[in-house]
C-alpha cells in the first residue's frame, strides 16, 4: 500500500474546481448545450495511487451542469474508451430504454432533456455493473435552481463518493465495491484535496453549499465544523429556513445534512470569523478515509 | 454458491403481488378482521437458491394490511411452525408485554389494534434473535391512508429485505446478518422478481409507490430510473408535495426516497412515454445484490 | 470473548443518568459555567469488559449541557489525561483555530459559546483519529431549547455510540474502528443499561426523548416499541407535528427517527397502558448489539 492519506498529493495535481459560477439564464428558445467525452486515463486519485480510472470529461466528478427549472439541456456524450459506458441523467424524465443504453467505443449519443425540476441530480455511467463504474469515476451532478433561489456570496458543488483500489496502475476492484469498505472516501474525486487547496470565504458572506452523494454505497453526514445550517434544502425541499412554508420554527439549526446514495440537496452558512473551518462527513470513519477539506475564511 | 442473480426464478415461481387494490371503507363498527398463520417451508428465495424460511401467512413479506386511520384490526395470529413466534405491529399501540409475546408451536393468539396514525407501519416477528426472523422472512407491511389522501391511478407496495444465506435448504445464517453484508438485497422478498414480472403503468398516469424498509440492517435510497419524484411522504409527513404545509417551493423535485430500517412512506411519479423504468435502491450494491426492478409503461 | 450482552452489569454499575431536567432560565448577563475533566480510567462498558475508556468528566456520554436559545456557555476544559485531547463543541459557532485545538496533558482551555440556535448539537473529542476519540468515549450532547418548546411530562436524552473493543483492559481497537463493524452499540454508553434500570414514564403522559447518534460510524433508527412519535423533531426542524407549519396533514405517525452520526432531534409520545416498552435502534443488528433500553409505564 504506498497510499498516505496525510501525504500531499503529487506535483501536477490540479484539485477539481468546486466553485459553481453564478448561472446565465437562457434567452427564448436556447439550450444548454455540451459535449463530453468519456476517457479512459491514468491519474492520481490518492496521494501515491494511480488508477486507470473511467471518467466524464476527463474529470472525476464529471463536469457540473447548471441550469434553472425549464431549461433544456442537449449533451453529446462520446465514448472515447475501451469498452461500453452510457449515461443516466437523474435531472431529467425519459425512457431509459434509449439514450440511457450503452455506448461501444468509438460511439456516441444526444441525450436530451428539459430539467423539470429543481435539485442538485446525480449522473452517472449506465454500464453494468454501474457500481464499479462510478467506483472507477462515472459520476457527476447537474445543479437545477428553483427559479425563487435566493442569491448567496458565493456557491460551492461538493459530490462524496467512493474509491476501492485495484493495484496500482489498475482500476476499481469490484470484490472491494461489493464488500463496501472503502479505500477512501471523497470529496469531488480525490481524499482531502480541499485541505490543501481550501475552498476561500469572507466573514460574513453567506455560503452556500451543494451536495450530492454519489456513492456507490454510503451515506454521507455533510457537516462544517465551527459553523451551523441555518438553511437546509434536500432532495428538491427545505428542512430547514428557505421562507415560512418548512418545518422550522423559525429557532433552530442543523448540524449536519444526511444523505443516501443519490440523494442531494444544499446547505447554507456564514463564518463569524476569519479561520479554517473543515468540512467533513461526519461518518467519522469517512472523514478519516478522505471526506475532508476546509474553508479557509478571511476577513 | 448456485446463486446466478441475472437467471430466470424456477417454474413455479410467482412473484409476491405489489399491486395495493383500492381501499374498501369500513361500515360503522366493522372491524378488519384476518388470520395469520406462521409456516416454516422451503421455497425458491433467488434463483438456485432454496432456503427453509419463516413466513406470516406463506409470502415473504406476509399479506398488506391496508385500512385508514381510525380503522380496527383484529389479527389471529396462529403459529403453525415448529418454534416460537410472536408479531409486533407497528402501526399499532399497546404494552409489549402480553400479545407481542412469542406463541409456542400450535400456540395463537388475537392481536387487536386501531390504527390511529397514517403511514406504512411494519410489522415483524417477536421472537430472539428478531434480525435473524426478519432475515428470514418474517416480516410485512400495514398501509393505513390518511383520510384526505389524494385519489391515484395506481398504488404499489415495495417491501426492501436482506437475505443471508445459510446452506442449501437451510435458513438464514445468524453470523452473516450480524456481519451485515446480505447475499440479496429484495424487493418484495425475492431478487429482481419484477424484472422478470414488471409493474405495469401506463403514460402519464399517476403512480403512487408505498416504501417501507424492512431490514434488518441496512437503509434504502429508493430511486426510479428516467422519472422524478413530484411527491414524497415518509414517516407521517409530506416531504415534498402534499399541500400547502410542506417545505416544498413548489419547484423542487426528489431522485430517492432515503429510508433506514423500520421507516416507510410513499412516493408519486408519471412517467413521461413508453418503455422500461427501473426501481432501484440506489445503494448501488443492493441493486446488484437484487434491489431492482421494472417498471413496463404503456400507451 | 468475556462478553454476554444478556448478562446483568457487574454490582458497581450506576447507569447514566438519563432524565433532562427542566430548564433553570438565565436572569440576565448570566453565563452557564462548567468544568469538564478529561479522565483517562478503567471501566466496565459492557458485562464483563473493562476497557481503559477517555472520557469527558467521567461518564460516557460526558455531561449534557443544557440551555436555551442566546444563552452563553463558558466551558472550562481540564485535560488529566496522558495524551492530548481537546473538544468541538457543535452547539456554537467560532473557528476552529485555536479553542478546538487539542490540549497536552496537564492543560487546559476555556471554551466559550454562545448558543444561536436550537437543537441537540454533539460535542467530542477533537484528537486524530476522531473515530477512535468517540468510540474511545469522548462524545455528548448539549441540547438547546427553542423558545417555544412545548411542556411535556418527562424528558429523557439518549445517545447512541459504538465500541469496539480492544483487548481487556485496553482500548477502543483502531483497525476495528476503521472495519466498522462494532462489538456494541449504546445508549448512553453502555449496552441495554436501560433493560436493568428501566426509564420510568406514567400512562397518558407526554415524553419527549431527545436523540443523538454520536457515530463514531453507525446512524440509528430510532424507535419505540408499542407506541408511536406523533412528534418528531430533527436537525433544527419539526418533521411531524410541532405546529400548523411542518409536512404533516395532522393525521400521520412516525415509527422511528432517522439519524445519521452527528445528527439528532427529539421524538415525543404517550404510553397508552401500563407495561414494559422497549426503545431500540431498528437496525436490528445494532439493537441486539445493546442498543435496546426500556421505559416502564405504569398507572
Ligand atoms: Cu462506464
Ligand atoms: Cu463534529
Ligand atoms: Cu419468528
Ligand atoms: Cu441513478
Ligand atoms: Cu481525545
Ligand atoms: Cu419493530
Ligand atoms: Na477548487
Ligand atoms: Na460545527
Ligand atoms: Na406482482
Ligand atoms: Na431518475
Ligand atoms: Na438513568
Ligand atoms: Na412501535
Ligand atoms: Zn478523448
Ligand atoms: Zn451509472
Ligand atoms: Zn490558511
Ligand atoms: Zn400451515
Ligand atoms: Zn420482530
Ligand atoms: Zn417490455
Ligand atoms: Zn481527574
Ligand atoms: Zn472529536
Ligand atoms: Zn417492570
């Protein structure tokens, strides 16, 4: 095992970008569109571990789709790789029976679809045994906004999964995926990438922050140590704040957002002063694999 | 191991019916009146795989018991098997202590109770080890509908389980469960069986899907491939939808039900044209250890 | 193996203390001020196991710290221990930098807060690896009220945790952490405490149990056997009852909270008759693993 999770990661590390820009709205008639290619490539995704991973894009998560609810989106979606990959986009409503079918190398497929509905939605590869493919990097989010959203400092995506290594230089072990206990647990593909590009704020600025949890197989208790949730929105609702219609008294607060595999939501909070603040899952045993970054906050 | 979970069921397989029949209202002071009877028999409970199991009434999960709030139960519950059992129903209450107890071989007993909250409740045998009964096949749902619960075009039932094998013929082994990594993960209490028999649906119908987790170990993340979900009520509440009273926008839309063992609610969903739409749990492991299933939406 | 969960706890066994006393309001400028002693001691956490356990004042779960919305808590924390430990307390909201950090043996810190909003916030230890700190013993909870919390009957605090044993007389075993698969699992840091010293709770009144799920790894389904929660609280919000504002249409019920590590909440119900009515975590492994209590209800 050359994995040291302290370690810091190698030289042409770039960490995945978890900001998400503040959305352009549409004109009349336009569509969202994309091209991503699915790459099959040989990166660092632990310090010291080098996997042939399977991604979107070449990124591990995939790149962000953002839209508001209305929007329609029209990815073109080429297999650059060795064998079969798909995609399933949870954002939108159609028969899988098509677009959602795997693709041999060299293809490609437009998958079309109007988001409908607000959410931050998981995508992921179609390809058996899909467990294994999004072990091995498939897997993405599309950040739908309610057209009422309210406007935040700033906006960050951050999707958990999971990696089981196979050797070095070798790709997700499927009888370390079944068994489910991880090599490291992520934040946007890589364990503890935020702790050493932390993730800026300002004292004051409210800060919100997507999350999805992609899985495979655990569950995440998205927490930010030395701050609280005053506003809580999962799975297309609030829980907490976000106007008089949730279930808060208007007192309380959260301290950590639960989430099951494919379920994903936001939370928002301010820092009260300048400091590093972890964010971590508070599946302690996670955090510990990898699902930990900061907040570096200033004045 | 003669377990292939992608082969056909048996010949005489037949898959446990998910369909929940309109509710017939009760007259004035009727009761809902059934008998149980616990037998121990050896079925098919995945392809290849036989097992002696312990059911309520011959099914795994044992009959739905559906009624609205206020309605009576009373249940004969006789114990045909060869050791002791005994029932806990959620979706009642009284003291433990008398007709929760385990009855002895030959042994029954009426268990009375009013449904005065709405919800899917579970309901599972009494007796120790009660994971290992569960495991193996003790368990079932009651449905009792909110009195101003909205009018669908069709209502399902999907019970999630574990089974862990013991060997060929013989039950559920006590130390997989404790180590809690299952050999299927069902729906219904057989792997995949509505692949094999999909649900049926139609375009644009409403569909409501009654969820309950059973255990007796791990969560659920119940997703339906290429829909959405408009409406989400679990645990007595609207999470999404429903009214006015819930932290719904009215935007928003939900990928997966989250449920831990023991909890239960429904989902509501159209689906958009022609074609197959999988159910999942999205605990991508389970639905390749069998929590999977079809959907076939017709004209 | 010294280990019989059935057996009865060794003659100097005193359960925690599980009763939340009514709140003693601030007159103003008020602080609430506490000491809390870091000790490092051999106890016996299980029937027959003795683990060299840290705890905070010498009870596992450490004290629950108590107050409303706005008050001030100024905590003075002593470390007696033979290496460093420190706490994060979730309740307030200050950078992590320095009153977190982990003090030397012989140190101490004073840790001041002021409590924004309400909830039951989890307090642990703030030494590498966290996971072993918490199942090591260093965990609790500070519950807030809102300032609109309805008067009940009785109120109890339970918080679920898991050891994992290392050899008699030692300490929680790393590797097992990491594997996630513990020996026991609590309330309130011992296993089935509450079947030898049962909560008491008279029929007709209203109790409300506050429930955290201190981890280090494992969330919790929380239920009452032969009862119902027509109120549930969790992470700052109603998710049933609680006012005219949350998701529930008033007719529904809830059988059991959901809870992810470093979540929590309250649930409240009545005990329809006298008897003896188990409280478990529905992840059945878990509950035969020592989290099952008792309330006994009489006239
Ligand atoms: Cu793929
Ligand atoms: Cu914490
Ligand atoms: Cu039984
Ligand atoms: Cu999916
Ligand atoms: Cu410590
Ligand atoms: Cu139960
Ligand atoms: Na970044
Ligand atoms: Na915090
Ligand atoms: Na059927
Ligand atoms: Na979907
Ligand atoms: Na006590
Ligand atoms: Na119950
Ligand atoms: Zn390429
Ligand atoms: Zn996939
Ligand atoms: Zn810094
Ligand atoms: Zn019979
Ligand atoms: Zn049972
Ligand atoms: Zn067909
Ligand atoms: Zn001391
Ligand atoms: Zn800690
Ligand atoms: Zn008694």
């Amino acid at each position: 095992d050359d994995m040291d999770l302290m370690a810091d990661p190698g030289p042409d590390f770039t960490p995945y970008d978890a900001v998400l820009p503040p959305l352009k709205p549409l004109s009349g008639g336009e569509v969202r569109k994309s091209t991503i290619t699915i790459e099959e490539s040989t990166k660092e995704v632990a310090p010291g571990v080098e996997q042939k991973v399977w991604t979107f894009g070449g990124t591990m998560p995939g790149p962000v789709l953002h839209g508001q609810v209305g929007d329609t989106f029209e990815v073109t979606l080429v297999n650059h790789g060795t064998e079969a990959h798909g995609i399933d986009f949870h954002a939108g409503s159609l028969a899988p029976d098509t677009v959602m079918k795997p693709i041999p190398p060299g293809g490609s497929v437009v998958y079309r679809f109007t988001a409908e509905r607000a959410g931050i939605w998981m995508y992921h590869c179609s390809s058996m045994p899909m467990s294994v493919h999004i072990a091995n990097g498939m897997f993405g989010a599309v950040v739908i906004e309610p057209p009422d959203l309210p406007k935040v400092d700033r906006s960050y995506v951050v999707v958990q999964s999971e990696q089981y290594f196979g050797p070095q230089g070798g790709s997700a072990d499927p009888d370390k995926v079944m068994a489910g206990v991880p090599d490291t647990v992520d934040f946007n593909g890589y364990p503890r990438q935020y702790d050493h590009f932390p993730l800026p704020a300002k004292v004051g600025e409210r800060v919100r922050v997507w999350v999805l949890d992609a899985g495979p197989s655990r569950g995440t208790a998205f927490h930010v140590v030395g701050t609280q949730f005053d506003t809580v929105y999962s799975e297309g609702a609030y829980l907490l704040g976000g106007g008089g219609d949730s279930g808060a008294t208007g007192s309380g607060g959260s301290q950590a957002l639960g989430l099951m595999p494919a379920q994903g939501g936001f939370v928002e909070m301010t820092f009260p002063e300048p400091g590093h603040y972890p964010f971590v899952s508070h599946v302690m045993t996670d955090a510990e694999r990898g699902a930990h970054g900061l907040f570096e906050v200033t004045n």
